[in-house]
C-alpha cells in the first residue's frame, strides 16, 4: 500500500515536536512530574521552590506559558497546532504549564483585545513570564448576580482616580500583586457609568480581609478601598466602556471555569485508576463491580463529549473574533460535570472519601474531600447557573422578553 509522501509541513510539525520533547528532556525537573501548578490556584500563596521557579523561568522565556499570545509582549506565537503539540507532549512528559492565574485566564486576553500599546507592554509581558499575580474585582455586597448595581466609586481627581468602596469573593487578593476592577465613574446611568480600572493592591487604603470556607481554606477575601488613588494611565479603555469590557472578561472566565479552556484533559487522577485502588478487579483487571463500571464509563463519555464541543466552539468563536455567549452554555455544562466528578471520586473511595483531618487518611483523600466542598461555588462564581440560562435564552436561543 502506498504511503503519503510528506510534504512542507508535516517536516515542520515534526520538527517543532522534536524541538518540544528536546526542551522538556532540557529544563523540565523530573522531580516534578505529575504535579500541579502552583499559580492556577487561588488557596495559597505563591511559594516556589527552587525546580518550580526553573520550570517557570524556562517556559516565561520562551512565551510558551501562554503559547498563541503575540511575541511582541512574550507570548510564544504559536499557531494552534503548535500549542496543541506543546499541550500533547506537555501532558505525555507528566509536566505541567507552571504559568497561569488569573492573569492568563481572563484579564491579559482581555487587556490584548481593550488595551492601549503601553498598557499591554506594562502588563502582559510578566503575565507570561507568571511574574506577577491578578485579582479581580467585581462583586460587592449588594451586587453580585446584578454586578452593574456595584457602588465603588472612582472619582477623577485631575492626574488620578481616587478609588473608594467594597468589593467581596476577591480570589486570591490577599496574596494578588494587582487587581483589575470595576468602578462606577458616573452615578447617573447604571451600566454605562462604569469603568475598568487596574489597581495596584500595595497601595495606601487597600485592605484585604480572608474569608474563611466551608472547606477550612480562605481563598477569597472581602476587600476595602479608602481613598485609593490610582493613576489616570490604569484606565483601561475610555470611561463608561467598563460594562462592555468586563463582560468579555467574564466570557474568558466562563469558558476556563467550565474545563474548555483546559488542555483536553481533567487534572488529577484517572478515575480508573482511582477505583481500582479502593475497589477489587476482576480477573481481566477491569472494576469487579459493573454498577461503579458503568457509572465511570457513563461520566467519561459525558465529558469526552463536552471537551470535543468546547473545542468545537472555541474554534467558531475565533472564526468570529474571539469568545462569544457561548461561554454561558460552556460554563453551565462543565462546571456541573466537573461537581459530578468530584461526588463521584467520593464515592470510588467510601469511607476514606469522609475524612477531615487526622490519622488514616491520605492527603490525597483529604484534599478529595475539600475539593467537592469548594467545587461548590463552581455553579455560583463567574455567574450563577441561573444568570447562565437567562444569557442562554436571550442571547444564543434569542427568546427575548415579551410583555
């Protein structure tokens, strides 16, 4: 049978693999392989130690961190091809990309899109060299599914902004370097009186206050500002263009939430590996018991589906410029798939999958246990599931309101 000659390309995608499983044999430290990375997690501070700082200097240097992002700012300048080997040989090495946060997430692609020149040279390159940490600041007390009821004011002061108000569920803020954050600049129209405003949180009058989790973690925080000023460059667009911008930002966030903004793959342990170390097998090595079987197979496939739609619709929303309403259907999906994977490793592990603290649990077990607890909030953070249908009804099924 005849073979396919190789062409141009296929030569360059073999090379670029090869340079790619080169540079991981190079810089990746064994000692950290099929471990997470520090910086996508809001529960702790940032502590590297010395082979997690030369993983994540190595990749910073060559913007593969963030992969597709222009060079111009330190970003790798992939193709999505290239990423998707980078993903590929990443995930065959049990490495992990050590650059993320909330930075990668949600506001550096939105900062590349609104964005002056200076701005982006400032801030998107030590996003990609995972130098620096983001919190975001958008939900108060009294606006949280209607987040364009938020209160903090921004009053302009000539050279600056002088910032004052509360914000709450502020991931991470007590360990965040920066905040990105909306801010009312105009009382006298509701959505287009708001304004997207960078804020440093070292500054004089920002106060951060943990809140504690029904997981025994405080990753979030209630944060205050009295009379913050900010400088009039930390603008982001013009006044009253915050709304617009900050719901492109929640459309990054929904679709990272949701699992479709992963690399294909769920972290952690393969569920079939995972039953098989609390559960007997049979003499072919498969689960003895077909009910728990037939649960996992049932999830897999469920999952395997979601991802391939999710790549499906990234590859639509590019084609049209970038992520759309779809993020809402995304978010709604994954997030509730990922809170049923969570009940069902509790249940793969019986009993140890009930522990708190002490002896006779694993910590991996313990750490099964908090996780359920905190993918919790997945429904709720980023926008209920119930804000989530009503974007789905009005703007992708176009049921609008008649009365």
């Amino acid at each position: 049978m005849a073979t396919r000659p190789m062409t141009d390309k296929d030569a360059a995608t073999d090379a670029f693999r090869q340079e790619v499983c080169q540079f991981l044999t190079d810089h990746f430290p064994p000692e950290l392989k099929g471990k997470g990375n520090p910086m996508a997690g809001i529960e702790s501070d940032l502590r590297e130690t010395e082979p997690q700082r030369r993983w994540r200097e190595s990749m910073g240097s060559r913007g593969w961190g963030t992969p597709t992002w222009p060079t111009a700012y330190g970003g790798g300048g992939l193709s999505r091809k290239q990423a998707a080997i980078l993903s590929e040989e990443l995930t065959r090495a049990g490495a992990y990309n050590p650059i993320g946060g909330m930075g990668v997430m949600m506001f550096g692609p939105t900062l590349l899109e609104y964005g002056n020149e200076q701005q982006k040279q400032e801030h998107i390159p030590p996003i990609c060299r995972g130098e620096i940490r983001w919190c975001q600041g958008y939900s108060e007390p009294n606006a949280g599914s209607d987040l364009a009821n938020l209160q903090t004011t921004a009053e302009d002061k000539g050279d600056h902004y002088l910032v004052n108000g509360q914000k709450t569920w502020t991931s991470g803020g007590q360990w965040a370097d920066k905040c990105f954050c909306l801010v009312r600049t105009d009382r006298s129209d509701k959505h287009k009186g708001i304004s997207f405003l960078l804020i440093d949180m070292r500054a004089p009058g920002v106060e951060v206050r943990p809140i504690r989790m029904i997981s025994g973690l405080s990753p979030f925080c209630e944060t205050f500002f009295t009379d913050v000023k900010v400088p009039k460059e930390n603008l982001v667009g013009r006044e009253g263009e915050g709304w617009t911008i900050g719901k492109r930002l929640l459309q990054h966030e929904r679709t990272n939430l949701s699992g479709g903004g992963s690399t294909g793959r769920m972290t952690g342990q393969r569920l079939p590996d995972l039953a098989k170390k609390y559960h007997e097998t049979d003499a072919s090595g498969a689960l003895a018991d077909k009910v728990l079987r037939d649960r996992i197979a049932d999830f897999e496939i469920r999952w395997g589906a979601f991802l391939l739609t999710a790549r499906r619709a990234a590859e639509e929303s590019k084609a049209q410029g970038g992520v759309s309403e779809i993020s809402s259907v995304l978010k709604k999906l994954g997030t509730k798939l990922g809170q049923e994977r969570s009940e069902l490793i509790i249940g793969i592990m019986g009993l140890q999958g009930l522990g708190w603290e002490g002896e006779g649990f694993s910590e991996t077990e313990l750490a099964g246990v908090r996780a359920w607890l905190f993918g919790k909030a997945t429904t709720i953070y980023g926008g209920s599931t119930e804000i989530q249908n009503n974007i789905i009804a009005k703007r992708v099924l176009g049921m609008l309101d008649h009365q």
